[in-house]
C-alpha cells in the first residue's frame, strides 16, 4: 500500500474534480515487491517509485524542514494592529517578529532586540519572508506579511502534504521546466 500511495497518491485525482486527469499509473507491485526482497539498496528502489520531479524532491525536503520548525516553535502569533510598520516606527510584537523571522531562517539567529522598534535589521528579515512568500518585498510590516506569518506551521505542513499529494498525480511524461 505504501509503495502504491508513493507512486500514484493515497487519493484519486478524479474523486477530487472530474476535469483532473487519470490518477498516474498503476505499479504492479509483485515484480516490484519480489525485486525488493533481493534488492542491496531498498531505499534506492523505492525512490524509484517517487515521481521524478525535481520539485518533489524539493517539497519533501520542504515538508521535512517544516516538521522540524515544528518542534521549535513555541506556537503564538503576532498580535498586529493593522497599521504599517516602518523602519523606526514604535512596534510592541519586536521579540515575537523577531523570533519568528530567526525561525524561518529571514534574520540572523544572534539578533537581539534591544527595544521595541521596528528596526532596519527586522526590516531586513521582514523583506527576505516577503520575498519568500510571493510578497512585495518591501520590508515594510504590513497586515498581508503579519496574515503569512501567523500561519501555523501545522498548516504549512498541510499544505506541504497536499502539494505532495498533487505531484504523485502527475503522470512521469509531463514536462517540468
């Protein structure tokens, strides 16, 4: 079963909207199952059966990184009053921005807040999520940048999954820039 899901998805694409093609092809999975028991690298041989994409490679490595966030995030949001953040303007959440963006990788983990204002260094970070995340990299705190980082990191992994998912649909001759 777990061999099958990999190659083709644990859902089929059709249950989900009649206009998605055929789920990927089936895998006869005795040949496959036999050639394993004798196989010197198991885990190469089920890699096999992935879909071929770089991009899923690139999304599990995601999700995987993700599930680690995980464990380190204290949980909480940023509590956002909807008006603008700029470089110097006072800003209350500068610890939480701060380790939010420390986290994620967007600010340098032995930045330290000395005061509650929105500082070019969080600006920085705030640009490089920005960037990340299909957002007017700008740096400035605004709502749709506070929305994306409130996201709870269980549904970033949700998502992960689900992209997962939609690539195992995908049928190995589809061309992929």
């Amino acid at each position: 079963r777990y061999l099958s899901d990999l190659h083709g998805g644990r859902v089929n694409p059709k249950l989900i909207h009649a206009a998605i093609g055929p789920a990927n092809s089936h895998l006869n999975l005795v040949p496959l199952l036999l050639q394993l028991i004798v196989a010197p690298d198991v885990d190469g041989e089920i890699q096999k059966v992935e879909p071929p994409f770089p991009a899923y490679g690139r999304t599990l490595a995601a999700l995987n990184h993700y599930l680690q966030l995980a464990k380190l995030d204290r949980g909480g949001s940023l509590h956002f009053s909807g008006k603008v953040v700029r470089v110097g303007d006072p800003f209350p959440e500068t610890t939480r921005l701060a380790e939010r963006l420390r986290l994620f990788g967007d600010l340098r983990s032995d930045f330290t807040i000395t005061e509650s204002v929105y500082s070019r260094e969080l600006s920085e970070g705030v640009k490089h999520f920005q960037q990340r995340h299909g957002l007017l990299a700008a740096g400035l705190l605004d709502q749709k940048t506070a929305n994306a980082l409130n996201v709870p990191l269980r549904r970033r992994i949700e998502q992960l999954n689900l992209t997962l998912e939609r690539w195992r649909w995908v049928l190995p001759s589809f061309s992929v820039p």
